[in-house]
C-alpha cells in the first residue's frame, strides 16, 4: 500500500516532498511531484499538508 498523486490537480506547491519522512517524493520532467510507491511507507505524511488534495492511498 501506498499513496499516489493525481498529477491532473498537483500544483507543484514541494510541501508533500517537504515532508516525507523517507524523501519518497520527486519532480518529474513537468515540475509535478511523483511518489515512489516502492520507498513509501504509507505514514500520510504528504497528503495531511497537500493544500488541494490531490494525494490519495492506494492499495
């Protein structure tokens, strides 16, 4: 399990990779922030600060 982002609504604002305990998140070629599913461990961390929730858990 883990968390996804929907690059659809990410506004690029960092504050999810700013608060990822295990640094899981990078920007990708278009400045959005994607999740390493394979490195998350699934804490919530970056979807309690995401302003426009865009962040959500997958299973």
């Amino acid at each position: 399990m883990a968390y996804r982002i929907n690059k659809e609504e990410c506004i690029s604002c960092g504050a999810c990779q700013e608060v990822c305990p295990v640094s899981c998140i990078s920007e990708d070629e278009n400045g959005k922030r994607v999740i390493d599913e394979d490195v998350c461990i699934d804490c919530g961390s970056c979807a309690s600060v995401c302003p426009v929730s865009c962040i959500s858990h997958v299973e």
